[in-house]
C-alpha cells in the first residue's frame, strides 16, 4: 500500500481509539455530581484575582455579590496591579448592589517565581484564612454566577466528599472566530484531559478550569496551594494536580449557568489566549512540540487530505479511510457544537480549526524562543524559572 494509504488508515485507527478508548471526551452531559442538602452549610470564601478587568467586573461581580448562599459566605477581590480603576470599580460595585461582604485588596508586584495571578491568590487566601472558612471559591473576575453557583458547588463537594470541584464556564461565542475556534477549545481540552477519568481515584489524570473551582480548605493547605505552584502559567492544571497527587479527590465538568464574560471578537484575541500558554502545556520541551504537530497533522488534517487526494487519484482505499475519520472526527464534535448551541454544520469545519491551533501552537514556541515567553497584560513569563516582568 501506498503512504497516504497507510497514513489514512493510521488516522482511522487513531479515530476510532479516539471515539471508544479516551474517556469518552466528546459526551457533553457530564454536569455536577447529584447533590442534596447538607445538615449545615460550611463557611466559604471567593477569592477573585482581577488585573486590569474594568470592563468585565460589572458583570461578573454583581453575580458573586448576589450569591443565595445558606452559609455564612465573602468575597475577596485582589486588584492585580491594575491600571484601569478595577480596584475602584470593584468597591464602587460593593457599595451599590449590596449583598454578600466584599473586601478589596492588592498584593503589590509578584516577586521572583511567582507568577502575577497565583500570587495575587495566594493574597486573597490570606485574607480569607482570618475567617476560617471550610472551602475556598476560586473564580476569575471575568466568570459570571447564576445565583445558585455557590450552593450547588458546595452540595456536589458535600455530598460526594470531594476536595476540589471544578466547573468549565461556558465561554462567550458571538464572533465568526469564537464559533470557529472556543468550542473547539473545550473540545481539545477534553481530549487531553477525558473528565471522566478526572474523578476516578487512583487515575494520574488531573484537572481543573481556573475560571471556577471549589476547593476545600484543608486539601488546600495539605497540597500547599498556592505556594507548591506559584510558578504555574496552566495554573488550573496545576491545581488539580497537586490537590490529587497530596490524596485529594477532584471533580471536573461542564457548567450549565457558570459562564466567561470575556470577549474575543477578533481572531488575534483568541490566538494569544491560546498560544501564551501552548507551549508551557508542552512543558517546553521540543521533541513534544514535535510529536504535537505531527499528531495533530495525522489525527485532523490527514483525514479531509486522503479523502480528496484519493478520489482525485482513484486510490479508492485512503479516500475511503480519510472520509470514514473524518467522519468520526465530525460525529465527536456534534455534542459540543450543541453544548454551544451553535450551528452544527460547523463540525466538519474541525481540520480548518485544528490546523489554526496548530498554527497557535508553534507559535508559542517561537515566541518562547525569542524571550517573550507568556505574555499576559503587560506581563511575560519568558522560562520556566523566570521571574515576571513588568
């Protein structure tokens, strides 16, 4: 058999693995755990790191001020160095829509080793350690709450004894690029990380979407969060594996009213949301790097290639094999074309959409290499052991 031949049916295998043998991540329905009332509801506290986020707080902070929590609840927002009033904004906020306690706060400039969002946490926890709280929110200023998010969260931690239960906001898609690129961002992200394994204990596969996690307050001192991962640009994932790797069980899903008010109405928006931290996902090493663009060129652009090259060259079998991955390529990415109530049409555009992240992804590289590193408002990460800039 011919190389496209033998690359088709690889893609084909690789497919149909996909499809039985990675956790089954294309399913969209797994939700929060069942929850019921617990006897008493435990103290907690939401501690929001927010640099630069004026445009977004009026949204978001309402939502976390107006929480219908049954325990004693407060709100901690750490004002990350901002220069656009967001600390400002945030008491303004406070004083006009009422509800649960706020306090402000500001961590002053990260030192070396830590990066500006962990350190600003690390902040807030102090803060909320005064209170002593059982569990600890940890929500970007960027994530709006239906007014129940707090109550189910604690009720799915309660009842199913978890340390750390995560929810994956439902991100904004309104633009002709956030319909191509964000739902295939979750999508990727589930493939990496099948959340279905995420919760089983004694699985290495660990967690979390930073936008909002609930995490017990004495699984974060026993896995020293944030201080065991202050040099964390995936910070979420980082989380998640320390909570697991100190014997904590965690939880990741798919939220239902938990959503990101954020924008990224131009395709560059979206490109540096991914590609700032692409290749620090690759630990920085380049023989990953390598094995991700050829498993990306194999798994989504190999598939529509055969099934046009073999048709156009009558080699009947690749065609037949590209159009049958292809196929499946477009069935697992129906569920999450609804979970975003886009058009499903959209699906067979997936290649197109990997071949941008792939794009994304050796371009994180290159800006690695170059000394720019991860770059986020105003601040990069340029190594590993590097210190922040300004």
């Amino acid at each position: 058999m011919s190389a496209l031949v033998w690359t088709a049916v690889g893609s084909l295998a690789a497919w149909l693995w996909l499809l039985l043998g990675q956790g089954f991540f294309w399913r969209t329905d797994l939700r929060l755990p069942p929850r019921g009332k617990p006897e008493s509801w435990p103290s907690v506290c939401v501690v929001v790191p927010a640099r630069d986020e004026a445009a977004v707080l009026p949204e978001s902070l309402p939502s976390l001020l107006a929480q219908e929590y049954p325990g004693r609840a407060e709100v901690f927002l750490v004002d990350d160095g901002s220069s656009d009033g967001t600390g400002e904004l945030a008491r303004e906020l406070g004083r006009r829509h009422g509800g649960l306690p706020l306090t402000v706060g500001s961590p002053g400039e990260p030192p070396a080793g830590w990066t500006g969002k962990l350190w600003a946490v690390r902040h807030g926890i102090g803060l909320a350690r005064a209170r002593a709280p059982e569990f600890l929110l940890l929500t970007d200023a960027d994530i709006a709450h239906a007014p129940d998010s707090l109550r189910e969260l604690v009720a799915s931690a309660v009842a199913g004894d978890f340390d750390l239960v995560s929810q994956m906001a439902r991100l904004r898609v309104e633009s002709v690029w956030e319909r191509l690129v964000v739902p295939a961002f979750v999508y990727f992200f589930a493939q990496l990380y099948p959340f279905r394994w995420i919760a089983r204990q004694g699985s290495r596969t660990a967690a979390a979407a930073g936008g909002c996690v609930l995490l017990r307050a004495t699984a974060a001192e026993r896995a020293r969060i944030p201080d065991s991962i202050g040099q964390a640009v995936i910070d979420d994932v980082a989380l998640a594996r320390a909570v697991k790797d100190s014997g904590g069980h965690i939880w990741l899903g798919l939220a239902e009213r938990v959503d990101s008010v954020r924008p990224y109405p131009r395709l560059h928006d979206l490109w540096r949301m991914v590609s700032r931290s692409a290749y620090a996902q690759l630990r920085h090493n380049p023989l990953l790097l390598i094995g991700t663009v050829a498993g990306l060129a194999v798994v989504y652009l190999v598939p529509p290639v055969a099934l046009v090259v073999g048709l156009v060259a009558g080699a009947h079998l690749a065609a037949a094999a590209g159009g049958l991955a292809w196929l499946l390529m477009t069935v697992t990415y129906l569920p999450m074309l609804r979970y975003y109530r886009q058009p499903l049409a959209l699906a067979p555009l997936l290649p197109f959409t990997a071949l941008m992240y792939l794009f994304m992804t050796v371009d994180s590289a290159v800006q690695h290499y170059r000394g720019r590193g991860a770059a986020w408002k105003g601040r990069t990460y340029a190594r590993p052991d590097a210190a922040p800039g300004p």
